[in-house]
C-alpha cells in the first residue's frame, strides 16, 4: 500500500504544481500624473483625459483579475481540501 500512497502523493503535487503555473498576475495600474497648475492642465488637456482614461479601464481590469484569482484559488482550495480528506482517509 505505501506505493499506492506515493504515487497519489506525487499526483497531488504534479496538480499542485500545475495549478500553482497558471496563477494569474494582477498590477495595479499606476495612477495617473496630474499638474498642480491649471495652465498646465489645459495645455496637456487630451494627454491628461486619455491618462486617466486608461487609469480607469486598467484599474477596471486589474479588479476583474483579483476576482478571477479569488475564484480560481477558492476553487484550487475545495480541490486541495478533498484531496487532504482523502489522504486523512488513507492513513486511518
């Protein structure tokens, strides 16, 4: 039996391992420059809109990838708990 109980050991850490590789990575976008003097803001008003603009879209994008990671590691962590229940089975 303990050959049984290596080779589902070295199975849940080849999926632990392949799980771990397709981890998402989430930047927060930087914020975006904005001059103190108002002169300065109309001279660079479209450069301005667009950098905030962006701000916004990735800020939007940066939140939609921390809730994928969240759903993928509650799931990973409902896969992982069965398989330690399983492994607790295994030794009684």
């Amino acid at each position: 039996m303990p050959h049984v109980r290596n080779t589902s050991l070295l199975l849940l850490l080849a999926s632990l391992a392949a799980a771990s590789s397709a981890k998402a990575v989430c930047a927060p976008p930087a914020p975006p420059f904005l001059p103190e003097a108002s002169q300065d803001m109309r001279a660079y008003t479209d450069l301005l809109r667009s950098d905030f603009e962006t701000y916004i879209a990735e800020a939007q994008a940066y939140f939609r990838c921390l809730e994928a990671e969240r759903a993928r590691v509650f799931a990973e962590a409902q896969a992982v708990t069965a398989e330690y229940r399983r492994f607790l089975r295994a030794l009684d």
